[in-house]
C-alpha cells in the first residue's frame, strides 16, 4: 500500500463527477458531487480540474475511475480485457502523473463491448461478498450493463442502452409531450414490464402513442409505462443467461435498482439490490491496496 | 363525380406538403412540394396555407390527405376503422369548407394503431391491381407500416417507428458523431440486417459503438450498419404475418423502398416495390370519383 496517509478517490463520468476523500483507515471523511464530467472540461485541461479536487479534500494522491480514462477524458487508460478481476486492474493503472493513477476500463472482445466506471463497483461487491460467484449482475444506467461473475473475475457482459433511449424518447421524439412528467413504479410501469417482457420494444413504442389517441391507454399513465416497457425489453434481453445463475444481482443508484428490481421479479426471479456508491468505495479500496 | 373540371389534391403531412393539380381527364397537370408541412401552420390559420396552394395550381376544388386531418390540422378527420376501403374512406370525408374536403385516416382498434396519408396510397394500389388480395405492405418512412390487405381493403396494420429512431440515434445520442455521413446500401447495411433479422435491435445498438473502439468494425460503415441493423429489426418483426401472404410489395419513396426491398429479400421474400406518388394519384382519384 504505498498511500498509507489516505487518498481521493473520484468516479469521474461523462456528465458528472463524485470524489471522496478516503483516509488512512479506509473510512470515507469527506465528499461531493458536481457536474464537472469529461465532457465539461476543455481538452489539456485536467490539470485544473483536478486541481479543484484538491482545493476541496486535501491534497492527496488520486485514484481515478469512469470515462476520465476514455479517449475524451485526462489519459487514456486502454481497456483489460475479460475475464477481469481487482489484480488485472490494479496491475493496468495508468499513471497522469506520480500522484494520480487511472483505473482502466474493462472490455469483452468477444461480444464487442466496452465499460468504464461500473468495473470498479462490481470488483468492490465482489470482494465483500455480496456478489457469490456465479451472479448475473444487473447495473443500470444511461447505458445498463449485465455482468455475468465467475471465479471472483468479471466473466463477461453486455450493454443495453435503455436510459439513453428513455431520455431520446423523452426530450426529441413523437413521445416527448406524452413522457414531460417524471416515470415512477406502479400499475402503469408494470404494464409496460409486462410488455416489454413479452414483445420487441421497437414494435411497440408507436403504440405509445395510438393507444392514448385511441383511448386505450391514459395520458399520464405513458411516462412510466414507457419506462417500464424499456427496462422490460432490457430484461428480457439481460436475462437470457439467468438460468445458470446462482443470483441476479442490482447494483446502482437506488432509485433505478428499485424500478429494475420489480421488472425482474415481474419476470420471475428474486434479485438482491446493492447500492452502487458503496459499492465503488469497496472496489477502488481493493485497487488502491494493490499499488505498490 | 361532383367535380368534373378537376381538383387540387394535397398530401399534408407534418413537415412537408406535396400538392398536384387533377385536371377533368384525371391526369396531373401540375404540382410542387414544399416544407409547409402541417407543424409550421399556425393555429388557425389554415385559411392561408390553403390560398397558397390555391394561387400556385389555380381556383379549384381541395382533396387534402396526411396530418392536415389530425388535432395538429386544419380540422379533425376522426379514424376509420380497419377493414377500410375506398368506399368507407370517401364516405368519411370531413368538409372543412364547401370546397375543401378532408381525407380522414385510418385506425386498427385492436391493435391499438393509427395512420393518416398512407391509407390514400394503399387504396391507390389496390385499385389499380398493384396489391393483389392476401398481400402484406409495406410502407417505409418515419412512422414505418405493415399492412395486410384483404377483400380490398386495408384488413389490420402496425406500425415500427424505424425511421424516427434512426433520425434520434444519428441527431441526438452517444452515437451522433459515427452517424453523419450517409447511409446507404451495399455489405455494411447488408450486415447490420442480417443482426437485424437475427437479434432484438434493443440490445444491438450500444455494440455499434464498442465494436469500433475494439477494432472490429470501421467507423465509415457505421451509418449504413445502423441504417441495416434498425430496418432488419423491422422487417423481422413485420413479416410475422408474411408465412400467410400471397405477396409482399413495398411502397413509398424509392431510396427508401429500395432499401427495404434488400432487407426483404435477405429474409427470403422476394417484395415487389411501388412508387408512393404514383399510388398517391391513383387512390386520390378513386375517393374524389365517390364525392357526389
């Protein structure tokens, strides 16, 4: 452990950030969200943002996570490919400078798929246990990845791109003045589950529409329809491995495990939900103990 | 036939409009297209986006087809249910003025599904002999539809918004960027069909993306994949019915029907393609025939 005085640990993506300043006895003492992602800091720039982290936690060594190690972030930290567990990271970091390592994302080669940031929370619930080996791990998102876990190692995975599709409905589509109010569980979701389980969801978002022009369907019912239709479709899909699985596992933010959760007990089967951000601090703690 | 001396016909649609001059012999005499699509209309004021047209193809008699019938037009035109020929479609015609008659569309309660603009071109095409009884339609555009027509008339239909979500993918979403060149036919749409055919496009979409930044796929090939992958989605879902269809015929704009004609084709039906105009023409004079 060559940080025994503590360190900041930041998941850094896209359109946010959240650091955390971990002290010398792995607690977490200090942090905080902005929206300072990526793609708000200009090119050759990091140096500043970084910089900020520092003014706000205490200047201390830095372990980075998410699209920071993309082509678009500080350095690009090249992706370890699966089967993926807490050494072929920790043995991957990229160093920006002596006091800042990246943490690579993780790719699948064979199904051609990529993932930055939701590695470090999957190793972490693995290492506490929470995950037992053989889980088929749900992690939703702007782009939700289903994980399949095998001797301790990120296995394999898939992503389904459901919250961007939701939010390109919502905001630029025939759909966007039915979807303005917020989605949440209930009848209306669980009927689009139940939809989205039983049929292609590209054959039955139109229907969103003609069923309330029908009177068939209500108005305000289309938001959280939609969204279960969605996370249904998704489902489906990220369920096809979940015969051999000891366990479906969701791990993120609260609010969207909450809704996965009761499409996959829709679906038939009883998942365990585990919130992401403890998550992560378990996982970069396992990485940043394996730095020399 | 209450107007011998001809007619204007216009089909309205959301962002565009095409207007034809119908002379007494039934050929068109003259036309134009332009963006005053139903949208840019302001409420009310109808009256002047009908003098327009008007002072470019002469004082005559208006047949208006497409969205100029819907709540967002001039005057509502309710639905007619399916099974709709020509004769319930003229016999529902809304008079918005004593010469200015509105084409209402058509609805499939059962499947809870609209359309407004392409009953015209499928009426067109059934008269003419085009679509042969027991054939499966299909009708490209940003609202695609699949149609199965039966005693000549439109039987029941669905509706894959393919080529919304095309626009939405390639405007608004993580893969903008890949998207901005053209998409056209030829080995990459050819590959992205067969995905198409063979998985749920839900779970297609984000590989895209994440087979490029893994080297397995050329970013140049991204658009027509894409373009392939959404269409091959489409026409697996759409020919569900086809085992029963005597025919499969595609009618719309060419660029469009060709394209969906090569995804047909490497499904195994062999499609017959129609220009939409041409159709449009043909069902417009069977309905004004019926005006008494």
């Amino acid at each position: 452990m060559r940080w025994p005085e503590g360190f900041i640990a930041v998941d850094w993506g896209t359109t946010n950030r959240r650091a955390y300043r971990i002290d010398g006895d792995g607690r977490c003492g200090d942090e905080f969200e902005d929206d300072r992602g990526v793609l708000s800091v200009p090119t050759g720039d990091f140096g500043g943002a970084v910089a900020e982290i520092r003014a706000r936690l205490g200047d201390r060594p830095l372990l980075l996570a998410g699209m920071v190690g993309s082509n678009r972030g500080w350095i690009e930290a090249p992706y370890v490919p699966c089967p993926a567990g807490v050494d072929e990271i920790a043995g991957a970091l990229v160093w920006a400078d002596e006091q800042a390592a990246i943490v690579p994302g993780v790719c699948d080669p064979r199904r051609a798929d990529v993932m930055r940031g939701e590695e470090v929370q999957l190793l972490g619930a693995i290492a506490d246990g929470s995950v037992s080996p053989g889980s088929l791990v749900c992690h939703p998102g702007t782009h939700n990845k289903w994980v399949e876990v095998a001797d301790g190692r990120i296995a394999t995975f898939r992503t389904i791109m459901t919250g961007e599709l939701f939010n390109l409905l919502r905001e630029h589509s025939i759909l966007s003045d039915l979807l303005a109010e917020p989605a949440g569980p209930g009848d209306a979701f669980d009927a689009g589950v139940r939809d989205g389980l039983a049929h292609d969801v590209q054959a039955q978002l139109f229907s969103i529409r003609s069923r309330i022009l029908l009177d068939q369907a209500r108005r305000e019912d289309a938001p959280s329809y939609t969204s279960g239709l969605l996370i249904g479709g998704d489902v489906r899909i990220g369920l096809e491995p979940a015969a051999a699985a000891t366990q479906i596992v969701i791990m993120g933010r609260p609010e969207l495990t909450r809704l996965y959760a009761s499409a996959i007990a829709i679906a038939g089967r009883e998942p365990v939900e585990l919130d992401g951000e403890r998550c992560f601090l378990a996982g970069i703690r396992q990485i940043a103990e394996r730095i020399q």
